[in-house]
C-alpha cells in the first residue's frame, strides 16, 4: 500500500509540475503589447492567408491576423480582421495587399501608404475601421495571364488564317514574282555594261569642252581687259563722242541767230504775198493810202 500511495504521489506531483510549467512558459510568451484591431473587406481570392499569419506596415512586423471568415451581412465578402500595435502609423490612404513568403506559399498582409490622405485613421474593438484590399501580385499576373493568353489565341487564329492555302498559294506566288524581279535585276549590269565603257571616252571629251571653255574665259578676259585698257578702244570712242557733241552744241549755237533771222524774213515774205493777193495793182500804183483813224482829217464814225 505504502508503494501505491508514493506512486501516486509521485504522479499527482509530475503532472503539476507539467501544468506549472505549461502556465509559466504560457506567462512568459503572452503578448504584452497593446494592439488595435482594424479589419479588410474584399471580394478578391486570399490563397495561403491563415489566422495567427503576420501583419507587416512596408516590411516591419506590427501585428497579427486574428480571423479569416466570410462577411455574413454580405455574400461572397471576406472579412480579415487583424490587430497592430498602437504605434503603427495608419492613416486614411492606407491599404494592404497580400504577399508570400518566398516559396512556402503562405500570405502574409502586407500594409501600405501613398500618402494621399495624411489623417489618422482610428479604430476600437467597438468600432473598427475598415482598409482597402489591392489586387497583389498575383492577382495583377493572374489577370495580365487572362488577357495574354486571350492575346496569343487572337494571334494564333491570325497566324492559322494567314497560313491558310489559298494564302499559301498567294504567298508562294509573291516569292515568284520577287525571283522574276531579282532576275531582272540581275540583267541589268549586263546591259549597261556598254554604256559604262563609254564613259571614260565621255569623261576625256568633257574635259577637252572644259579645257576649251577655260581657253577662252581666259581669251574674252584678255579682250576686255585691252578694250578696257587706258588709251584703249573704249577711252577713243568716248573721246570720239565727246567731241561730237561738242560739235553739235556749237552748229546749234551759231545756226539759232540765222534760223531766227529765216523766220523773220519768212513772215515778211508772207505779209507780202498776203498784201498781193489783196491788191494785186498795188504793184503798178503803190499801196493805197491807209483810211484815216480818230482825230484824222477825213474820218468818219461808223453809223451806229
């Protein structure tokens, strides 16, 4: 009897030293930081995110999920409700998005700011502030796969069509027609072959008519200069003018006074001539005497 109550003793000792222990090591591990609760509502997938998974503001641990249920005020709405510590600085343009842990797969919450609304954003557990979910990588290059994989299959379909046979045939006659063109091409030096040999014996004809254009360049350079040249051609035609015109201004000069005299003559000629035709006996009697004017014997007013 003696061994079975010291065995049982024993016993009843170990399994309290076990729980002691148990609560002691539970005492030293409780978290002592005081937290704020905050919660996510989406409606994109959360592949890998479990309770207790870490809580990170741009790549520091600040806190922890709690619970990853479903909305039941709204259907196919997820809530992720998580706590961080008192002096995680979220403010109204916070938001989260889901990241992994290198290729274990599981999801942590990954908190961050664009700093679009700098205000504090607070939260109680009676009641709690709500952030925004984004799309996480995984997302974008889910969707991004979609929209490529709907790319690929438009260009295979694009790729099929224009491989099709009669697209062949039209492909298969272009080559033949780029094949008759190149070896046209290829005939062409052939044919200019005769051209391109005459072409020297035009570059020496060219620079015999150029030689000769500089001959005489040089030439009509030398004839004016002599027609140019003091006591040349030039200076005697223009003394030759001048001496003309001197000539002339001097026959002007000494023919006005004998062309005035002309004139003077020709006027008398003409009252002559007129007198004449009046009274042509004038020449036999003389002029007739002339009637007499106002005060003169013998003159007599005109009836009125």
């Amino acid at each position: 009897m003696e061994n079975k109550a010291h065995a049982l003793m024993a016993g009843i000792f170990t399994i309290v030293l076990l729980i002691a222990a148990v609560l002691i090591a539970l005492w030293f591990n409780r978290d002592r930081v005081e937290r704020v609760p905050y919660e996510i509502a989406t409606t994109l997938s959360v592949p890998g995110l479990n309770p207790q998974a870490g809580v990170r503001y741009r790549g520091l641990d600040v806190g922890r999920v709690d619970a990853v249920l479903f909305d039941p005020q709204k259907p196919g709405q997820i809530l992720i409700r998580f706590s961080v510590s008192k002096d995680t600085p979220i403010t109204q343009s916070t938001f989260a998005t889901l990241s992994y842990q290198g290729v274990t797969g599981l999801a942590y919450v990954q908190l961050d700011d664009d700093g679009s609304q700098p205000v504090l954003l607070p939260s109680s557990k009676n009641k709690v502030a709500r952030i925004t979910l984004r799309a996480s990588l995984l997302d974008t290059l889910q969707l991004r796969g979609l929209a490529i994989l709907k790319q690929t299959e438009e260009l295979a379909s694009k790729v099929n069509l224009m491989l099709s046979d009669e697209n062949q045939k039209t492909i298969l006659g272009a080559f033949s027609d780029v094949s008759a063109a190149a070896n046209k091409i290829e005939k062409i030096p052939q044919q200019l072959q005769p051209t391109l040999d005459k072409l020297p014996a035009l570059a020496n004809k060219a620079d015999s008519a150029l030689n000769s254009i500089n001959r005489f360049s040089d030439e009509a350079t030398q004839i004016t200069s002599k027609l140019n040249a003091a006591g040349g051609p030039i200076d005697s035609l223009d003394d030759t003018i001048n001496k003309v015109g001197s000539a002339a201004s001097l026959v002007e000069y000494q023919a006005s006074p004998l062309i005035d005299e002309t004139r003077t003559s020709m006027r008398s000629l003409n009252r002559a001539l007129e007198s004449f035709n009046q009274r042509p006996q004038g020449i036999l009697f003389g002029p007739g005497r002339a009637q007499p004017g106002p005060g003169e014997a013998g003159f007599s007013a005109p009836a009125p």
